[in-house]
C-alpha cells in the first residue's frame, strides 16, 4: 500500500467513526443502501474539505466517464457500472486522464458483496482504464445482540501503482 493510499483508508476510518457515531437510527431501523450512503457522503465530504483531498468531489450513483468520453456510461464486464459512491474530480484531463480516487460499495451483513467485489477490483486495475486508487466494500452492520448499528470495512483494493 503506498504512502497515498494509506491516507485514503485513513480518512475513510475517520469517516466511518463519525457516521457510527451519529447515523445508528438509520441502520437500526433497516433504512436503504442509497439513504445510507447518501448519508455516508455528507460526512466523507466534511471529512475531504480537511484534508489533502479537499480538491475531490464525493458522488453517489455517480455512472458516467468512460473512455475520455465524460457522456460515456461506465461499463464494467461489459454492463453499466452504477457505482454506490465514488470520490474524484469531475471531468476528463487531456493529458491527466481521469483522477479518480476511490470506489465504495455498500452492503447489508447477509447479502453477498461478489459482483461488487469483482467491480472495485475492475476500477483499480489500470487495464481497465479507470485509474482508481483504491477501492471499499463497507459492510452495513446491525447487531442486536451485540448493540452495534454502523459500518465497518471489509474488503479493501488498491491500485498497483504510486500516483
């Protein structure tokens, strides 16, 4: 994990405690994916305006930009990539690309994070051309029996390169 990257989980953890601190009504009353991380990104865009990153843009359901085309659908294994949240600079750079952070993908405990998986590893592999970072798969937590309502990590991918 290079020195970039590293700050990229970091500020995630930190986006995380806040979110579990103040959003456990959300999770324990069943709320969707989309009002989660719609949520999630109100505190990752707090957390970004303090850091290194504070040039970034936090999107949800964010599907366009491919192939310098920022019209294009994104298109992952052949299908329409709708991505749960993504952190990046809008538009594409002629001689930069796209810069594209980091993916995050949410999941209920239970439900399988397979595709999900196999689509952030598709966004941090620069064969793919989407030039990302790294890449989340957040599990939504409710655990009744141990009093824990909030997010945590599961899976982390990042991109093979120092940017």
């Amino acid at each position: 994990m290079t020195g970039k990257q590293q700050q990229i989980e970091q500020l995630l953890q930190r986006t995380i405690k806040h979110f579990n601190k103040k959003e456990q009504f959300l999770i324990k009353n069943n709320l969707c994916e989309r009002c989660i991380c719609a949520r999630f990104a109100m505190y990752l865009e707090r957390v970004l305006s303090r850091s290194v990153f504070r040039d970034y843009t936090t999107d949800v359901e964010y599907d366009r930009g491919m192939g310098g085309n920022d019209y294009g659908k994104k298109r992952v294994f052949g299908h329409d990539a709708y991505l749960d949240l993504i952190v990046h600079k809008r538009g594409y750079d002629e001689s930069m690309g796209y810069d594209n952070l980091f993916a995050v993908e949410f999941k209920w405990q239970g439900n399988d994070f397979n595709q999900d998986t196999k689509r952030l590893m598709a966004l941090v592999d620069n064969e793919n051309g989407f030039m990302y970072r790294a890449g989340f798969a957040i599990r939504i937590i409710s655990s009744h029996a141990d009093s824990f309502y909030g997010l945590t990590i599961e899976e982390c991918y990042y991109n093979q390169q120092d940017f």
